[in-house]
C-alpha cells in the first residue's frame, strides 16, 4: 500500500518545490531564487528525484521524471503544503492532484493566468527546440495558449546554463528581444525553472518586465494556504484507487 499523503491539519509554511531532473546544483537554483519572494515564516525546499535524467528535453525524459516526481514528493519526510513543479510543459501535474490532498502548482499557469496586469503579449522563452511542442500543448491544454505571443528556443540546454551562465543570458535575450520586435510581445517568461537565477541579466537587457515561473508559483502558492484550498477529490483528482502495482509502488 502507498503512504499516506496527507498533510498534518493546518497550514503548513513549508513549500516544495520539485525539480524535474535528477541533477541537484539544479534542484538549488529553482529553490533559492523565489525565496526573495517568500512570505515571512514560509520555507521554500527543493526536492531531487533519486531517478531520472540530468535534464528533461522531450517526452520519454519527461514521463519518466513524472514517475520519478510523484515518487520524491511522496516519500518526502516533512509536512509541507503546497507543491510546486518547477518545469514547463511536463506530465506530472494531474497524478501528484491525485496523490495529494494539498494545492499542486505548475509554472507554465502562473505567468499567463492576468498578463494584462503587466503587458498585453506574453512569450515563453524555453531551452532546446525540441521542448516547444510540449510547452504549447500544455498551454492549449490549460486554455492559455490564445495568451502566449509565442514560445522560442534558445537553443540552450539545462547543462549549458550551468556550465556557462554569461552565454546562457546571451542566447536567452537574443530569443526575448526577437518576441518583442517580431512577435509584438510586451512581457518575456521564463519557460525553465533552471533559468530563475537569469530574471534580472534579462530584463536589464530586454527592457521589458521578466516573469520567472518559480517565484511567480510560489507567490500564488502562498496565498492558496492562506485560503486554506485544497485539491478537490469530488471526480477528476479523486484519489487513485488502491492496487498492487507489479514490481513497482511509489515512495517504495
């Protein structure tokens, strides 16, 4: 049998938030920038799957991190409340809403739930090109497509901004500043949570206001504790229902 999930009563002010891929200096970088933004008393933890990739790009890396996801956060040995999936255009959002009681927040809603109140046009800037497909069908799949001016590559890998950062913020504003002449948008997201740290390299640069999808989760995190929300289980993240998985069961 699975764990139990659910989270002690009341508010919890600690908030995960997941890396996608296996790789750890990573799982740090997605944790310590929205920590700017966190509220006073809320901790903000980053959590690294023990299996998976070193970077998701495509779909066979990106359902095995899902796998690899719901097992980290289910075997997780603090309360916490809420989640946070530091990733665009990933498959793990609805069985973590199955798993668990508490809120699941992924980045790609966040940025482009009002875009009005910051600009009209908004882009997603990813990392390969490879990924694009993926962020622009979860985008359709929330509704939020008709809100995106366009989503680009950089051209630019999850290892690449490791290793050199300074090249990293070139390639990433060469693709920011062609959305905003090309695509007319008026706002740059940032469609990885490995680029939160390059929020303000790329707005000195482009001019324009630079979302990181991380701490804008993480803003929106906070207040759905305050509300005290949680996942409706009434039918579509109804709990899974009880099975003995062969040869494999999360949080194992």
């Amino acid at each position: 049998m699975p764990p139990d999930p659910r989270p002690p009563e009341g508010p919890t002010r600690r908030i995960l938030t997941v890396n996608v891929n296996a790789t750890p200096s990573v799982t740090e970088s997605i944790a310590e920038a929205p920590r700017a933004v966190a509220e006073p008393g809320v901790e903000i933890v980053g959590l690294t799957p023990t299996f998976g990739a070193p970077s998701c790009e495509g779909n066979v890396q990106s359902y095995l991190a899902a796998v690899g996801v719901m097992d980290a956060v289910l075997t997780c040995d603090q309360p916490f409340n809420p989640v946070i999936q530091a990733r665009f255009g990933e498959h793990r959002r609805e069985g973590l809403q199955e798993l668990l009681d508490q809120p699941v927040v992924d980045i790609p809603r966040r940025p482009l739930t009002s875009p009005p109140s910051w600009g009209a046009a908004t882009p997603g800037v990813s990392t390969l090109g490879r990924t694009v497909p993926l962020i622009e069908d979860r985008l359709r799949l929330a509704g939020l497509m008709e809100r995106c001016a366009s989503v680009r590559a950089s051209s630019t890998s999850v290892p690449d901004l490791e290793r050199d950062e300074n090249a990293a913020v070139e390639t990433i504003v060469a693709e920011a500043q062609r959305a905003v002449e090309q695509d007319r948008a008026e706002v740059a997201v940032l469609g990885c949570g490995g680029m939160a740290a390059l929020e303000g390299a790329v707005h000195q640069r482009c001019g324009v206001p630079v979302v990181d999808g991380v701490a804008a989760a993480v803003s929106v995190a906070q207040s759905l504790v305050r509300l005290r929300l949680r996942t409706s289980k009434v039918r579509a993240y109804t709990s899974p229902l009880p099975k003995d998985l062969k040869g494999f069961w999360f949080g194992r």
